[in-house]
C-alpha cells in the first residue's frame, strides 16, 4: 500500500475528515485486517504528512505488529535541493520522530536522479550515510527508490543494496526496466514495482487521459493504450487489472506498490487483482508493445 497521497487533500475536503478518512485506512492496516501487509512511505509524502498519520495509527495500535511491514525513505530537502549526507540524518531523525520509532525494517534513498550516481556514490555522500544506518542498526535492510533505469541499474551493481524501488518503467507500454528487474533479481534483492498504471492513464480513467509517467503522452505510447484497450474490452477485462496483473504476475517482483488514500479504492484494487485474465492475452498485449526508443527514459 503506498500512501504518497496521505496528504493536504485537493478537493476541498477538510483536515479534520482527510485525516480521519486516511486513519481509518492506517488502523485497519495496523489491525492486520487488509489484504496488504507492507505499507510505503517516505519523508516527503503528503508534505511529510503521511509519516505523521502512519506514526498516530502505530501508536493506538500499539507499536508495529508482527508479520507487518513498514518502509520509508531519505529525502533531499526541497527548499534547496540538498542532498547531503547530514541531510540524509536529518531525514532520518525527523521519519523516526514521526514514526514513533527508533528502528526500521527498511529504508531507502529517493530519488537520487536528483543529484546523480556519482555524487550520490562519492565519499561523504548520502548513499555512504545510508550503509552507516545499516552498520548502526538503525535499519535491517536498505534499498535504492528512483526512476532512470540506467542510473538505478548502476546502483544496483554496487552490490550495497538489498531492495530496489522502480516505478513507470514496467508496465503494459514501458518495458525499459526489464534488464534492471533482472540484475535485481541475480543479486535476490527485494524488488517493489511502482506506478503500474502509468501514473493513472493504465486504469481507464479519462482523468488521466494524455499523460504518461506524469508527462504528456508520446504518440506511439497512446496507441499503444488504444490498441491494448480494445483487446481488454473484446476479452472482458478492465485495462486496469491487466495492468495491475502484469506486475503481479512477474515472479522477479516481490510487491506491487499501488496507492490507496481510501478502503473502498483498496477493495477495487483487490478486485483487481482477482480477475480471471485469459492466457492469450498477455502474448497479445506483448505484441503491441511502444519500442523502447519510446520510453520514459529515451
């Protein structure tokens, strides 16, 4: 369950009910009653909202249950975009005060596109910060979360991670982080496979239509929606399933990270996620697929 909407909501809606609607959600995880038993967050989501109401949920459920899992991230400080290894124990301090926690079973780096592999890799930097977190026990386990594929698979061959985040590169119509998936998978890294749907034009919904990944839509990547579209609609299952189940499916992720900020859009992704696709339409869909001189990172 990823909860960077866990945030300022944009519809109007009052801080009192956003936060009751979002606790309502967080106690239900932390009472062990969903069908999800690993949450995502990190220091900036939601304006670093969303560590508060995951830490006020933990505490009037008692701490962390058992079989729960619990992951956030180290952010760069926006205002000025430090990413600093002093910045990275500030992000630290300030997730594990929100929390209400003083350990973590994982933590990431984000986003370091921000500053680039080698200033994130130099002595001094914020990955060198995030192995000494590991070294002190602060973390069990720690991982690299971004979007580049090029500079995530560089990461990834430092052999110092233990769990990957990628998002919008292995979807339906982006496939760009099929050799990522696999260096991952030859080191048995945990791997999280985010943002399945595109950034929401892969469920259907005509909100989301003409973006991509957050950015205007390249031609050859619509047609492609259109054309998986039609074979969705001939074989009697949404897009959004499909795209969903395509994740799912793929034995070289570990988790599917897909946003809920409600129980009800949970209940839809479980019906999701249970849908009977048939066989023939993945060779299908994988034969109508934007090349990958189309894809985000191209």
């Amino acid at each position: 369950m990823g909860t960077s909407g866990w945030g300022p909501s944009k519809s109007g809606e009052s801080t009192v009910d956003r936060d009751a609607r979002i606790g309502t959600l967080a106690d239900a995880f932390f009472a062990g009653s969903l069908p999800t038993n690993f949450i995502d967050t990190s220091n900036e989501y939601g304006g670093s909202r969303s560590e508060a109401l995951i830490g006020q949920a933990m505490k009037r459920a008692g701490g962390l249950p058992a079989g729960l899992v619990l992951q956030t991230k180290l952010d760069r400080r926006l205002s000025d975009d430090d990413f600093s290894a002093d910045q990275m124990w500030r992000s630290l301090e300030q997730s594990l005060e929100r929390l209400g926690v003083n350990h973590l079973q994982m933590l990431y780096i984000h986003d370091p596109e921000a500053i680039g592999f080698e200033l994130a890799m130099a002595p001094g930097g914020p990955v060198e910060a995030l192995i000494r977190m590991k070294e002190q026990k602060i973390t069990d386990f720690i991982g690299v979360s971004g979007g580049p594929v090029g500079m995530l698979q560089e990461f990834v061959e430092t052999d110092h991670f233990d769990a990957l985040i990628t998002h919008n590169r292995y979807t339906l119509v982006d496939r760009s982080g099929n050799a990522l998936l696999d260096a991952a998978a030859h080191r048995g890294m945990g791997v999280n496979n985010a943002a399945v749907y595109g950034g929401g034009v892969l469920t259907g919904d005509p909100r989301f239509a003409g973006t991509y990944g957050y950015r205007p839509i390249r031609p050859e990547v619509q047609a492609s929606i259109d054309a998986i579209t039609a074979l969705c609609t001939e074989a009697g299952v949404p897009i959004g399933a499909v795209a969903l189940q395509f994740s799912l499916r793929d034995p070289r992720i570990h988790s599917t990270i897909i946003g809920a900020t409600a129980l009800a859009r949970l209940d839809d992704t479980m019906a999701e996620a249970a849908a009977v696709i048939p066989e023939e339409l993945w060779a299908n869909i994988d034969k109508i697929v934007p090349p990958a001189s189309v894809g985000l990172d191209a």
